[in-house]
C-alpha cells in the first residue's frame, strides 16, 4: 500500500518451457525499433514525450484496470486482504493523499511538491521523536484545511484496527508501528510522533510514516450514520470509529452514494462503481488545493476479463489509457501504428512464486523448510532464457527482492548475479546429496530421513515425496506459461505439481497464511505476482516472522535480527545485509522484473513524472489532459 510503499501487484510474465532452453541473453543488450530502451535506463522501452503547451479541460479520461485485481476497498486504512496497488494507488489515491509522497515519477524518492509536507520530519536530539509541520497545501473538500487532528485521527484508527485483527492493516507488524509510538497534535499544523527506542530515521520516514492518508476528522469521526463525533482519542471511541467506517467500505454497493466517501482531500471523488465488475468513475473535486489540477470532467477505470479485451479498446481508441500486457507484446506495433506513445519500465519491487512452510500436506512444509530444497528448486528457472524468450527483452534480472533495475543503493553483491542458474543436474544433486532418491518423471522420495548432512532433514518422513499443490493468477497467459514450465522442470526431478489458476484478488486473500490461515495446508506454492517496495526496501512485513505480508510464513531468526537492524542500527550496510540474507534464504523463486508498458492516446499529454510513475503502478490524473 503506498503507505508503506509494499503493493501487491499483478502477475509476472514468464515463458513456456518448450522455448526456455533456446537461448540466454541480458535484457540490457536487448533493442526495439521505433522504441529503443532511453539512454536514462537500459531496461526502458520506448520514451516519454515532452508535454504539450496546448491544454483542453474537460473530457472524459477512460483508463484500464487490470484484469482480476479491480479495486474492493475505499476506506484508507486496507485490510491485508483488499491491499493491492490496484484499490490504494489507483483508486483510493484518486480521493485521499497521502501525508508523504512517492514515488517521484519513477524515481524511489519522496515527491515533496504532492507532500503534505515540504520536508522531512525534524528528528529531537535523543533521536525519538519525529515533529512533522503540514505546509497548508491541502483542504478537504468542504472546506477545512487539512490538520494535525486528521493525521491523528488515522493514527488512533490505525491503532484500533490492529488491536481489533494484524489483518486489519496490510503493513502491520506487530511491535511496530503504531504499537511503539505516540502522537502528539502541537499545534493546528503540527504533529509530533515519540517512538519508544532510537530507530533508522530513513525507516521511519519511508516504511512508517510514509503509511499516514491523513482522514476529515471532522467528518469521519462518528460511529454512526448522522451520529455526533466522538473523542477519537479515547480508544473505546477510536474502536466504534473504525468498525463503523470499515463496516462501510464492505458495503461496496453505497460506495457512490454514501457521503462519507464524498469528503476528500484529492483531485476526484466517486461517483460510481459497479459492485459487478468493480469499474469505477470519478468526478473532479473542484475544492481541490494540491498539486496539479483536475482537469477532466470524469476519470472512468473500466473493467476487464481478459487482457485481450482491454487491447482490443487500446485498438480502437475507447480506452485513453492503458497497459499493454505481456499477452500483446506481439502486437506493439499495431499500438505504433495509431500514434499512441508508449513507455515501459520495471516497477520497484519484485515478482516471486512463495512457498508455503505451513503445508503439512504430505509433509512438504517440513521439506521445503530444508534450505537445499529451495535452491534445488531455484537451480530450475531460467532468468536468461526467459528474459529474450517471454520478455523479448523487456525484463529486468531479479536475484532476490532488489532486482537489477530500477536501481538501488541497498542491492547486495548476490542480487546482481544469479547465484542459482538453471541446471537440472544442479538441483537433482542437490537432492541426491541429501538422501533422495530421484525418478525422473517419477516420484522422487526420501530414503535416508534424519538431520546430517547427507540426510533429508528434520521432520522429513521416510518415503515422502515433495508433490504439492499450487496456485497461480490466469492472467496474463504467459503466467501460466512459466509456471507449466517450472512444472515441467520439477517434474524431471520426480516432482509434480498439482496446478490450480485463480484471479489475483482470490490468491491474495486464500493462499496467503496471515489472511487465511484456515487455509494453509490446501496449497505448497502460489504466484499472484509480487511487491513493489519503498525508498527504504526492508523486508519487514514480507519475510520477517509473523509479518502481514509473510504469505508463506516463512521465519530465519537471523533474518529476523538483520530486519531488526535495519530498523535500529545507522551502519550503512545493515539493509544490504538483510536483503543479501533474503537472496540466499529464497523464501520463494525469485523471478525477473517484466517493463510495465503503457500506451496513451496521442490526444493525452501532461507531466512526464505522471507517465513515468505509472511504471510505479500510480495514477495521477491531476497532472494529466487532453490537447485535443
């Protein structure tokens, strides 16, 4: 969620494993005519045009969402269930900003012209407590300006959520925050937060202070439809707020005409949404006091089944703005040929099939725990291959959670080259060396069970087999694709997987242990896509014991300490230490950073920032119009 700057997103785009095996090349050396990667980033595609002088208001700007990951949440504070890029950046965002902004265009950076603050917080000398001052820039749509008492208000709703449920808050962990701050409002535009212990001041700015959409206290805080407003800093209070408003936002079908969720602090506000589909339209909050302007007259996000239909309107104009998926790379140049610009980048984060470590289907929790499991499995993906086949080069390697681009100051030696590449022969000694007795395109079990060396490892039974179950988005094709191929290189090791698809927003909320734990021997591995990360990349949440985001539940406590360090310690290397730990402990394969192309009619123009932070899965219909 931007707020902490980790996003679920959609999926990754790999290829079949018939063509896996045809070649190996960087993605780097790759070139693309009439859209050559910018001399800016060797992993771009195409490029942004300068923006037009000439701007016409109004108009309707008709854009895509992605196929299964329509938005299902309005309500700022998002459940670990509803938390995608898809309902906070590109539908929550629309009506609510947050305090801190990012990223700046496709930069990991804080954005301080669309912050609710001109700077960083003014950190006290004992190193704890952060004063933060608004600049004044932003009013509510009725009127009142934007306050320290609306920062609190999330706060202490914030507080209430996750004492209620973690899963109430998609970037909670326990222990963090808001369980080791506390607020002060110091004056009407001023805003204080003490925390308990000296931390990293970049982690708290980027991970925890970078979660607060300020709410209209003055509107919001009420149990009740019509009631009075209460002191939400009473914790009694703050708990009947939250329910009230979270019980609101489940009520996707008064989303339109609810007027809670008319009282806004960005440019639109909603107007409809079709319960159905989850397509949304926006109007323009003529109130607006933020940077960039509403310049249309409605913002509709369209829904789609198939990236074919959404293609087929980027075809024939009805769309103004869209995504060319993966599934349509073939037909780039049918986009060309309309005079649409195009521009593709990979987003800050990472893509990864995850284990499930709960599984006691079989036992394959117990055996995907054994770390020469992992790496046996990761000796089976071929990021080379896959990078000139799928990608046509249009991907970026990835090693771990910090892939070779978008650049990073924290990627760690071991997130530049792969540590583990594709060698079927790697992998099944791996397992032999172990006490397993591979049958290729058999069942592969283990004969010598126990914990030395050449044993199979602890809790791993005589005779078990490393069979599982798993889940994977069906869009877009290519999804499928890599995973039938990882599949059927499993497969010459004597292990079958049994393969399930679902939608994006269903594996998010069903194969994910901390949103559904009822569920966690009913599936060995998922694939939903991935993360997009913060300026400040710490795991923590992801890969840390019992994080919000730990899908799996995978836990290393030196993993846990080197998280905790980042956070604490000032040593420069300590969050390339965390991620180089992470590279090696492979709570998942890691899998490479596919471009994020768009295509916008030529009749739409704006900031260049705007089209560039959509590679970043944002959406910032503020700075953009038509000219035409």
């Amino acid at each position: 969620m931007r707020s902490r700057n980790q996003r679920v997103i959609g999926g990754v785009a790999l290829l079949a494993a018939g063509a896996l095996g045809l070649t190996a090349c960087s993605g780097s050396s790759t070139s693309h005519s009439k859209g050559a990667p910018s001399a800016a980033n060797a992993y771009s595609y195409g490029k942004i045009p300068a923006a037009s002088t000439t701007v016409k208001s109004g108009g309707v700007l008709h854009v895509a969402e992605d196929v299964g990951a329509d938005p299902n949440w309005i309500f700022p504070i998002t459940p670990a269930a509803n938390a995608s890029v898809y309902t906070i950046n590109q539908f929550q965002y629309l009506s609510w900003r947050t305090l801190y902004w990012s990223p700046k265009g496709s930069a990991p950076e804080m954005d301080y012209s669309r912050s609710m603050t001109d700077a960083a917080p003014t950190v006290s000398s004992d190193g704890k407590t952060f004063s933060i001052k608004l600049n004044g820039k932003y009013s509510w749509s009725d009127g009142n300006k934007v306050s320290a008492q609306d920062v609190l208000l999330w706060f202490d709703l914030y507080k209430a959520a996750v004492k209620e449920s973690p899963a109430n808050a998609s970037n909670y962990t326990p222990g963090q925050f808001p369980d080791n701050a506390t607020a002060k409002v110091v004056n009407d535009q001023t805003i204080s937060f003490t925390f308990n212990k000296v931390y990293n001041p970049a982690w708290i700015l980027d991970t925890q202070l970078n979660q607060i959409v300020p709410l209209p206290s003055k509107e919001w805080a009420k149990a009740a439809t019509g009631g009075s407003n209460l002191d939400y800093t009473q914790p009694a209070n703050a708990k009947k707020i939250y329910d009230y408003l979270a019980k609101q936002s489940k009520s996707l079908s008064t989303y339109a005409s609810s007027p809670l969720w008319q009282t806004v602090d960005g440019a639109y506000k909603i107007k409809s949404y079709n319960t159905s589909t989850g397509a949304a339209t926006f109007a323009p909050n003529t109130k607006y006091s933020g940077e960039g302007k509403p310049n249309f007259s409605e913002v509709d996000l369209l829904s789609y089944t198939s990236p074919t239909a959404e293609f087929n309107d980027l075809q024939s104009g009805k769309l103004d703005l869209g995504y060319v998926s993966s599934d349509n790379w073939p037909q780039l140049n049918k986009i060309k040929s309309e005079d649409y610009n195009l521009y593709g980048l990979p987003d800050f984060g990472f893509s990864f099939m995850y284990f499930n470590f709960k599984d006691a289907t079989g036992g394959f929790g117990k055996a995907i725990s054994q770390l020469y499991v992992r790496q046996a499995f990761a000796h089976l993906q071929d990021e080379n291959a896959e990078i000139k086949g799928a990608y046509k080069g249009m991907a970026a390697p990835a090693y771990g959670p910090l892939g070779v681009a978008p650049k990073s100051p924290y990627t760690p030696a071991n997130g530049l080259k792969n540590p583990f590449p594709f060698s079927v022969s790697a992998a099944k000694k791996l397992l032999t060396d172990h006490g397993w007795k591979v049958v290729p395109n058999g069942v592969t079990t283990c004969q010598n069970p126990g914990t030395g060396a050449n044993q199979c490892g602890a809790g791993v039974a005589k005779g078990q087999n490393l069979n599982f179950k798993m889940y994977y988005t069906s869009t877009p094709k290519v999804v499928g694709e890599e995973v039938t191929s990882f599949a059927g290189n499993l497969k010459q090791i004597g292990v079958k997987i049994n393969l399930n698809t679902d939608t994006f927003n269903n594996i998010i909320s069903n194969e994910s242990n901390p949103s559904s734990p009822k569920n966690e021997n009913a599936w060995g591995m998922a694939d939903f896509g991935g993360f997009t990360e913060n300026n400040y990349p710490s795991t923590n949440t992801l890969f840390n014991t019992g994080g919000t985001y730990n899908e799996g539940s995978f836990s290393d406590p030196q993993l846990d300490k080197l998280i905790n360090a980042s956070m604490l310690s000032t040593d420069p290397n300590a969050l390339k230490n965390e991620i180089s730990l992470v590279d090696a402990d492979l709570p998942g394969i890691f899998q490479p950073n596919e471009d994020r192309i768009y295509a916008w009619s030529p009749k739409l123009s704006g900031s260049p920032d705007a089209f560039a932070a959509l590679t970043q899965l944002m959406l910032d219909p503020e700075d953009l119009y038509f000219t035409k």
